[in-house]
C-alpha cells in the first residue's frame, strides 16, 4: 500500500495511519480517507485509523464552552472536546462502509487509552491492544477517535493540541505496528518553511533527533510528543498528503543513509520574548536564584546570558528568552525576583525571533557554528544570544530580519533546490 | 424547592430533574437549567440532573451520518448520536459552576446505565448508582447525560427519541429518589391538545394508568417507555415548564383524590390507517392466520373488526388498523397473506384518527362509551371502529371530525375549565 519511493517500504502487515482535522474536513474528505484505508486493506494490511476532529469543530466546541463559563474547567472542558474525535471516528466508520469496507469505531474508552489526569494536557500511561486486535481479526478496519483518553477514575482526558499525533504514534508503539502515516495538508517535512524560502526542498528521510529538535525550533508537522515516543520505541513514522499519493517524509532511526548530510533543516521560531534584567548583585547564587524561581512557576528559560554590568561596578546583567505567550504571566515574578537581587530595571524585547540549524552531521563535522554566524554576519544581521545543543546551532536575531536569516542559511547549508540538484 | 401548590409536596431530599432540549436550547438556556438546580440544591435537596441535547444538535448530527452513509449502520449512529447529550451535560456542569455551585458531568459509561445490545433503540437494564452518590456526597450536583447508555461489550447505545425522559426516570428508580421532575416546554399535562380545544385544562394530578394511555394515544408530554418505569418503581413524576415556578403536572399511583375523576383526558392519534381486506374464507383460524403474519413482521395491529362480508357468501371482510408510518412496508405482507386467505381486494384508507378517552373512573362507572358514542352520533360523526381497555375507549372516525370529535367529547364529559370552574 505505501507507495515505492527512494525509502523502499518493506512490505508491512499492520499500518497504522492518522488523518488530521484538513482531512476530515468534510464529508468527501472523509470518503476519500475511507478509500485510502480500504486501499491500504486490501493491499493485505491490518489497518488502524486515527482521525482528528473535522476541522473548525474543536473551536466551536472550545467556543461554546467558553460561553458557558470564563473560566470552564478543565475536566468539562475535555468531555466536550473529545466529541469532535468521537463523532469523526463514527462518520469514518460509516463511509469505510458505504464504501464497501468494514469497520468500526473506537474511542478513548474503549481502547482503551489510559492517561494521567491532566485534563487538557494530559499523557499517555498505557494503550491496551485487545479491542483493537479483535476488531482487525474480524478483517475490519479499527478506527480510533484521536486526541482521548481516559484517566484510572474512568473521566475523559484529551491530550492538548495537535494530540491526535501522539495518539497514532502510541497506538502504533502499543500494537506493535510496522509504520505510522501521518496523513496531513502539506506534502513531508521541509528544509525550511517553503513560504518564506521558496527554495525549500521536501526531505526524504530524517532522523527522530532531527525531527525532535525542528519540532521544538517551530517546524509545526509533528507534535514534539509523538516524535518523543516515535524515537523510543523505534516507530518508523511517514509523514506525508492526504491529497495524494506521493511519498511524503520518512522519521526514522539514524542509519549510513542519513549520516551525509551535516544540516537537515532551517527552523526558527517566532515566539520567543527576551528579557534582560539589568544590574543584579555579581555574586554566587544570583543567576540560580533567578531561574530557580522561573522553573518553579513553570516558567521555561531558553537561551541565558550573563555578563558584567555597563553600566555599574560589581553588577551584573542577566539576558534570558522565554516563551513569548508567557510573558504577560511571567512578568511579576520575574519582576519580584530581580528587584530581591538588587536590580533596578528589567527590559522586554518581543521584537526577536530564534533561527536555528538541525543537522546529526554537526556532531562529526567542526565549525558548523562558526559557519552560520559568519553566514548571518555577511547579511549583517547582529547576533543577540546563542545556544546550542549537540545537533543544533540557535542565534537569537531581531525579528524583521527573519526571512533574510533563513533563506541565507538556507542556501549557505547548501539546502536549497538548485543546490542538491 | 419544590413551589407548594394544590399537590403539597413532602420535605425533599433525593431530587432528579429533567432538561429536554429546549430547556437547554442555548447556552442563556442553560444558565437558567444552572440556577435552577442549585436553587433545588440550596434548599436542602440532593440533585441530580439529566439533560438532553441541545434542540436542533441531534437532528444536525444525523444529518452528518446519512451523508457519510446512505444506511448508517446503527452502532455508529449511537456513537455520533450520544455527543448531543455529552456536550449538554458537560456545558450544564460549567454553567453551574459559573454560576457558583458545583457540579460533574457523567457519561452513560460513566454512570453506568447498562442497556441492551439494540443500537438506537436500546433498553436500560441496570443503572449503577455508586458515581452518583459519591458525586452528591462531594457536595456536587450530578449532570447525567440523557438518552444514552453503554451495552455489556462497552459499545454506547441510545435509547430512541424522547430517551431522556427514560433516563431521568429510571436513574430516579434506581436511587431511590424523592421526585423526577421533566422540565419542558409545555407547563404539564391537559386534559387535550390546547391547540385544538381552546378550554383544555391543565390536570394537576393523574394516575400512571391514565398517563400511560395519554401517552400511546399521542400526548407527547411523556415518553411511554418512561411512564411505564415510573409506574414500575412508583417514582411520582411531575411535568412542568422550565420556563416558570409553575406547579405542574403529577403522575403518581391512584389515591383518594383521583376516584372522583371518570374521564381524566380526551387523545387523538392521526398515525392510524386502516385496512380492509374483502372476502376471506370465512371459516376459524383465517384471522389468526391473518395477525400471526402481522405480528411475525413486527407490524403493531391495533382495532379489529370481522364480519360477514356483505359481497359474497361465506366469506368475511376483516378491517383492522395499524401505524400509517407501518403502512407502505406491510402492504406486500398484507397482500400477499389475503391471497392465500382467498381475499381477491384490500382497501386502504388514511383519512382516519383515533379518538380517545381515558381515566380510572370508568372501571366504577358503567355507560360511559355508550355516553362517547351518542357525543359523537349527536355530531353527525360516523364510528367505523372501537377498541376499549379497562380505562380507555377509542373511536375510529373520518379524520376531517378530529377537532369537532375532542372539543365535543372534552366538553361532554365536562373537561372543560368553564365545567370545572
């Protein structure tokens, strides 16, 4: 059923394929997934469909919600939200039908998916298998409502945005499956985002490390979450369009195919808000005080800074990024926190975006680093904080030169189109 | 809570009340249904609320399902059906919240109201009550989602239309509550259709007997299968508008005060046909043979007449009724078993009703269907059938009679509020 590519499939038994909001859409959309899964059937797999809810309907949902009280509670919250799944799940099953097929649906419960009890944002503990066994045995199509699952009291639990990811790459770990399609509205994962670097090139094969990492950097194909559990249970995941039938994106484990190239991809991420904390005592203890007391209040701390004071002896200024919809909530603590450690004045800059390189080739190729801050220097774009981790180099820029940034490291990575032609 | 009117009500503990659609036919609606419980609530009762889907939600899901599927197979229809309820119930929890009481939302599963494996039509079993009281004990009000349920195998099933009324009263049976009270948009039952006959009365009290029949004839105030229950288990039910503190409608066991009333109300019910099949054998054995086919086929029949056929010798024609709704699927069985009994013709007519009265009075009180007769007869309306129970007489006449039937047979047996003033 999966298409012969550049990665030639090996031939598989049980798939386990994830269609998001885009497409199930509508009631055509869902005829055509419906087909696809039949197709992939009578290929001679055991199939297992994740949907999402039909697109919009999450928010209608959120939004009568949201009428009905300001501050809806959370496990409310997910009764309601976890009808868009449930009621797509029906609707596929019935269209598997008309179409000829066999199916049936299952939901949160009934898998049944255990969770914690963070309702709204809750994580995965375990998937039983049965029901979706029994349901394949009897040559049906297994279809589960994504996003659900249900906590040890038996209340519904969601697992935030974008969980329907998590939910197929589970499934697909808990069964035992040979891949994960990830069905969606664009094509794979790019170099880059093809709107602002037309030159952005859809890679074939890329490693769960590098996924992870253009995930968390603002590449918004994959939830983090699933890429996590992909990689630690070795679940070969195909990104690729509902629209056709075109091989899309292969996540998968690092093997010698993948150790060429030095940089995967481009990613940046535009919401990110820098704060610099100015004057605080220069002694031991200050900087941990400070970050401490961010942790605490769930506050996550991306690139950090220190440096002696310009404008006073025996000071110290403190630069830090945090996430931009954080901030309003960050404030008075941050605030609170620098005026204990004798600073006078704290400044926010939401005017800054994170540009990024990924590459597993950084860890065996020298002065990866240095490249791209020579690349970005050439444009004349200043530099205002670095990070980096073993396969990712991040600089922290002003924000208008964003598109400038990445279409230079783009091609100066030799990304481009024209250049791996 | 319950206001006092002429029925005083006993000191509440244990209350259940019922939202039909319209009460919770938008979320300002629902804020009304969230005040009202935790007024209950705050006048000392325990409460438990069953809603239904908000009006409009269910036929709009349905709608969903036919057009992914021409047949939509049962079981996912339930699934797609049993949303409307889950959202109601959970946007219930939250307004009462908003409003400052507590409260929880639980599912059919949750619950749980165990029914059978018949998907859209499905019959309670047993209603575990324990999630229920821990949610009372907390202090909570306890929002069921109505009309739905969850077979042994764990798949969700609803229990038809007007199903909610089914579950308020049977989770009322099965703790043991004080009181079900079926919030709707009428302010209770009358003694006729107030659209029809303009001096209807609102009855105050009626015996589950005479609601019972009320309710077959075509009173829509109550679902039968919900009367029968609260018969069953003696659970006094009282009907009545969301809209008001209006006393409205009790259906209880027969008491003292309910002997004196011989006629309780006047019902009309426009989905009869009838059918009459000219010139069978007439020797024993061919009705049987006749209804047996009938009944075979699930076709309810309701009035029979047999007699000797005024065409031919020892022949019979045989007239009965049965649902205009049944109609065109039982024709070819009809016709083909009035082959078989030697019947050369079958005749249909739909320009019929059923007219009907009712109340526990008759079993003490002789002539009261030859009163109904001479009404009709002082009319100049033309009786083509009659069925009697030990409480009820129904007349078969020409369906252009329906209104002059009921105001007159309202009016002579002094149902009218001028003759009870």
């Amino acid at each position: 059923m999966l298409p012969a590519g550049s990665y030639s499939s090996p031939a598989l038994a049980l798939v386990v394929q994830k269609f998001g909001g885009t497409s199930v859409g509508s009631i055509d959309r869902i005829r055509n997934v419906a087909r696809r899964a039949i197709a992939a059937q009578k290929a001679g797999n055991d199939v297992v469909v994740i949907v999402s809810a039909m697109s919009g309907e999450t928010n209608r949902l959120l939004g009568l919600a949201h009428e009905a009280s300001k501050l809806p509670e959370a496990r409310e919250m997910d009764v309601i939200a976890s009808t868009g799944e449930q009621v797509s799940a029906a609707l596929t099953a019935m269209a598997i039908h008309a179409e000829g097929g066999q199916a049936r649906s299952l939901l949160g419960h009934q898998v049944k998916i255990l969770t914690d009890g963070a309702f709204t944002k809750a994580r995965i503990k375990t998937i039983e298998g049965s029901k979706i066994f029994s349901t394949l045995k009897k040559g049906q199509i297994a279809v589960v409502a994504g996003f659900q699952g249900v906590d040890e009291h038996g209340d519904i639990t969601t697992l935030g945005r974008g969980g329907s990811d998590t939910t197929a790459v589970a499934v697909a770990a808990a069964i035992g499956a040979d891949a994960c399609e990830i069905y969606t509205d664009v094509d794979g994962v790019y170099t880059t985002d093809p709107n602002i670097c037309p030159s952005a090139r859809k890679i074939n094969r890329i490693s769960y490390e590098e996924m992870l990492e253009l995930a968390s950097l603002g590449a918004k194909v994959l939830q983090i979450r699933s890429v996590e559990i992909a990689m630690k249970y070795g679940v070969p995941v195909h990104v690729r369009t509902s629209f056709s039938d075109a091989e899309g994106t292969w996540v998968t484990g690092e093997d010698k195919s993948l150790e060429d190239v030095v940089v995967a991809g481009v990613a940046y991420d535009k919401n990110e808000a820098r704060v610099h904390v100015v004057g605080v005592d220069d002694k031991p203890g200050v900087v941990a005080e400070l970050f401490g007391s961010m942790a605490e209040k769930n506050f996550s701390v991306d690139m950090i800074i220190q440096n002696v004071s310009k404008t006073a002896q025996d000071r110290a200024d403190v630069t830090f990024t945090l996430a931009k919809t954080d901030l309003a909530r960050a404030k008075p603590a941050i605030e609170e926190v620098a005026k204990r450690l004798g600073s006078n004045e704290v400044r926010y800059d939401e005017e800054v975006v994170k540009v990024s390189i990924v590459g597993l080739g950084m860890r065996s190729h020298a002065g990866i680093a240095a490249r791209m801050f020579r690349i970005l220097a050439e444009e004349g774009i200043n530099i205002q904080a670095i990070s980096t981790s073993e396969i990712k180099v991040s600089c922290l820029i002003h924000a208008k030169y964003t598109e400038l940034a990445v279409r230079a490291l783009h091609d100066g990575f030799g990304l481009s189109k024209e250049a791996s032609a």
